[in-house]
C-alpha cells in the first residue's frame, strides 16, 4: 500500500512529517511512504540516506494555516497538500494525511479527491479521548454547519462502518450528541434526527449528553458541525484552565512545588490521558478516498499515530465498505 | 424588598434553602425572606424560633425533578414553585429563587408570571467562572432550542443590562458563541445574529469561541439554549473527567499519596475555581418579575449566594430597566 503526507502541512513540518515517516519506513516495510512537498526542504532531513520504501513527490507550493480554503485549494495547483490529494485520485496512493489547514484539507477532499457517490456532506471527524481508553470518534466537526437530519443519519452509518472496519469493534455503539437523554428532547434537527437514527441498522444507543461523551458512552457520536465544534473547543478550553489553575496553584508555595515535583510523572499522565492529539488521525469521512487530518501541533509521534489509523483504514477497506453500504449492499 | 424562596426544590430542600434564608435574614435585615413550601416541613428547621423578617407561606405540593415540567405547573397549583412565581406575579415578592425542576421553573416563568411584553421567547442564564473570576453570563441555556437571530439579539440586550445593574459593570462585552472568531464565521443563525449584534447599542466584542470562554474575554455570551446546553455540560463533563483522573492517578501509590495529602487544599481550591456552583443564582431573562434559578444541588452557602443575586437585581432595578431598553426609552 502506498501513503502519501503532505510534508509541508502542521506547525512541525516537515521535521515531524519526516521523522514519522523515516520510523514508520522502518517498521512497515509492506508500505510505501511518498513525502509530499519541497524537495529542497524534505531531502536535507533525510541525511542523504537511501529508504527503499520512502520516496519524495516534489511540490513546489504549501498552503499556509492562514490561507483562505477553498481560494488556496483552486489557486495553489502544485502545493503538496492538493498533489497529495491528486495522487490519491487518480490511485498513486491509498490514503494521503495531513496536518496542515484543515479547512483546505476539507476543500481537497471535496475538490480534489470528490465526494463518494450518494453523500450529500462529508463530515470531519475527531477521535476524543475517554475516560476507558477506546475513544469516541466524533462526527461532524465543522465540514457541516447547517446539518440535516439525513447527513446527520450518513455520520451515523459512515462513523459505525469506520470503527468497525479500522478500529476492529462490533456494532459499534452511536449516540447523538443532544440536551438531555430522553428521545423528544433537542432541537428540530435532532428530534427529526432521532427518528431516523431508531431505524437505521445500526447499533443506535440514543441521545448522549455533553457531559457523558469522556465517560465513554458511546463508540460514534454525531452532531452537526456547529455543535461539535462547540463541543471539541470547550472540552479543550476547560482542560486547559484546569492545568492552568492547578499549575498556579502548586507552584504558589515551596511546600507545593516540592509535592508537586513528586507528582510530576502523574500529572503528565493525566495530561496525556486528556489530551485528544494522543487519537491523532481523524478521516474524512464521505469523500471518496482516504484523508486524513492530523492536529495541527502533530509532533512526530502524533504524525506516526496518523499514518497507523491509515494503514488500518487502507487494510480495513473502509471506502470499498462505505460504497457498498451507500449502494445498499 | 421582599424575595420569596421556593423551600422544596433542590437536592437539598428544604434544609439548605432554610439554613440560607435564618443567615441572610440575619445579615440583611431591611429584606423579608418568605419561604413557600411544605409548613410542616419548615417549621421544625425554624426550630421554634421568630425571626423578624423570615415569614412561611405554606404550600402543599411539590414539583419533583422528574416531573414533565409543563404538565406539573398546570395540574400542581399549590406547589411550592408556582406558589412562588404567583408571588411575584401579584407583587406580593419582589423575586423568587427555587433551586427545583429547571424546565418547570421556566414553566413558572412563562405560565405564571408571564413574559416581559415584546420578548418571544426568554433565555435562561448561567454564570460560568472565568479565571479572571469576573465571571460570564450565558445565555441562553435551554430555554429556546431553536433560537431565531432576532431572539439572541434580545439576549445581549437583557444580558448587556443584567450584568450593568446587578454586578456594576460599566459597557459590558457581549460575545456570540461561534465556531472561530471571524466575521462570516459560523451556521446561518450566528452569521445573522451577527449583523444584528454590529449594529446594536451594546458593546459587541464580536464571535467567542468555545475555548476562550473561561479566559473571560467577554462578561455576557449569547447563544441559542441547544449550544449553551453543549457548551456549559462539555465543561462540567471535562472538569469532572479531569477530576476523576487526577483523583485516580493520586491515589495510586503511597508516594502519590503522601504528596497529594500536602496539596489538598490547592486541589479543593482548584475545584472550588471551576465549579460553576459558586456562581449560584442566574435569572430567567425575559419574564416580567425576578425569576432566578439556584443549581439542584444548592446548599446553603449556594442558596445564599443566589439571595445575594435576587438582592442585587432587585436594588438594581433590573425590570424597570429591562422593561424601558424594550419600550426603546
């Protein structure tokens, strides 16, 4: 199988994209890794060394994180996030991942790669953390803002055969992201959601609140795409004030600072348990070909962790299984 | 002034409401506390003591937390609840605080004492700690599931208002719940309200995103009921995961133990820093008297802290105000 990264994509590129992929070369012999983007900036990180399973696809351009989407997408012809999305269209590779804009990486799906036959909204999905460790993947993350019912349903089915396909798990539970438990509760669009969502086969574990989804309710959890990012922001921003005050506070007194310093390796083990960069690779889910977006902060560790969840959705055959399931098979 | 206390709702009730009403009758003599519920239920806390300014209104019937709240304000005349809001309603009470069935306390307000005239729908408000620990007003928090952008316009003018006469605050910023902080950022519900917030008499500090709220960069934040309820149960949901995970990693060996026993006043200071308990008492913007909510699980030091709020929107003239902005005075 092959897997293009964009190199030039992330606030570590393309040192992270580089040491990713040189460690994941080693490990998966069975795949062929293409970096794509500046070839005089890739090549000096690969210490002249010859990997027979690395290659680089030269581009020229890169696609910056401010970079109005759709306009970088269309004008930007030879940056390695559209190259590596091209590739994945016309089949020189299986999966592309990239850590860059996230809005532009919407656009190449949709203009790029196209969407998959019969999906009217792709949606952009993130993997949290739960407090059991198997993560929720939750979808949509703002590909969608004014979601239908119906695209809320195609999350639902999309979500399921993803983590049944990639993450190994059967009947994946899927709970809609709403105000309360009960079945009438929410808005129009989840109360009209609901109903299909009891009909579909899938294993539909009904409404999940906001304050349930860490607790690990549920395996999928759909949303429209502004709620979600309401959602995925605000679990960032509490966790992030709750360090902030708690550093404040065992840093304010000698006593503390040396308690603390005892505590240290757990304190960090908690970090890492809360921080959602540690499920880096979250698809996109619709269109019609592999891509895959990694955190913007990705490190080299968190691009590996991207490139396994893409060697399993390739091994996994998930857009083969979205089509069937789309055409009803 | 006079403030009618809902004795029966409440994880607590009616201890903790009684407890809250013999210290702030103590500590605010010039107001009469008037606590609705169950006689034979209060009087023993009284303990046979008189107090001055504390006086009974006795009502037989009590809203439970699983009551359908719409139901149970019309068929339970003689609840505490409604007992209350009709207080209001009649002049007889300045302002009401229950602590009960959130959803039937805005059926008290809507039902009972009525709408202000020219407002749709009313919000219902929380206040969230901030770091700064100024705090920030949301609203709305579930009232109107389906907000229209006129609606979240209403919002920051009663929001705007509340926060000048009850907590002093000089042009307070009001922010619009968003999903980035540029101008055509958003669904078609924020992308509307935000050309309505522009050109209002209010000092719009523009979208907040759900990450920056607890940073305090805005003192009244409006949203339709659907993503505040995401927004305010993701935080209270990440707080306590947080919570849960420290609690579990400090108690993992007797090292941690050791060191975590030396910290625990700073974890209860931490805990105490972001928990929105310690902001109790937010009102039910829109209603034509002082309708303010009090957490479930209120105790008495929370119920004060709520007394203290009905207090300072009564002195404040809250509805006078709110009233005059409506009729364009």
């Amino acid at each position: 199988m092959r897997i293009a990264i964009d190199a030039m994509g992330g606030d570590h590129a393309p040192a992270a994209q580089v040491e990713a992929v040189l460690s994941s070369a080693a490990e998966w012999p069975d795949t062929e890794f293409i970096l794509v983007g500046r070839a005089e900036a890739i090549e000096p990180l690969l210490a002249g060394k010859r990997h027979p399973n690395v290659a680089i696809e030269d581009a020229k351009e890169i696609i910056e994180a401010d970079d109005e989407p759709v306009r970088a997408v269309r004008r930007k012809a030879d940056s390695s996030m559209v190259v590596a999305g091209r590739m994945v269209k016309e089949g020189r590779a299986d999966a592309m991942i990239s850590a860059g804009n996230t809005g532009a990486l919407m656009a190449v799906g949709l203009l790029v790669v196209g969407r998959l036959k019969g999906i009217e909204r792709p949606g952009l999905t993130s993997m949290l953390p739960t407090l059991d460790d198997v993560g929720v993947l939750v979808l949509d993350l703002g590909a969608n803002m004014d979601a239908k019912p119906e695209q809320l349903l195609q999350y639902a089915t999309m979500g399921s055969i993803y983590r049944e396909k990639v993450n190994g798990l059967k009947k994946p539970r899927v709970g809609l992201l709403n105000v309360g438990t009960e079945a009438a509760k929410g808005n129009e669009l989840t109360k009209a959601a609901f109903e299909l969502l009891e009909k579909a086969p899938i294993h539909f574990v009904g409404n999940v609140e906001a304050r349930d989804v860490l607790e690990g309710v549920c395996d999928v959890l759909v949303c429209d795409g502004f709620s979600g990012n309401i959602l995925l922001k605000a679990m960032e921003g509490t966790a992030s004030a709750t360090f902030k005050i708690l550093r404040e506070e065992l840093t304010s007194s000698w006593k503390n600072k040396l308690a603390a310093a005892v505590l240290k390796p757990s304190f960090r083990k908690v970090r890492t348990k809360m921080d959602y960069n540690e499920y880096n690779g979250a698809p996109l889910l619709g269109v019609n070909g592999l891509v895959i977006k990694g955190h913007g902060s990705s490190n080299a560790r968190a691009m590996k962790t991207a490139i396994r969840q893409a060697r399993a959705a390739i091994q996994g055959g998930v857009i083969a299984a979205l089509e069937g399931e789309i055409r009803g098979e």
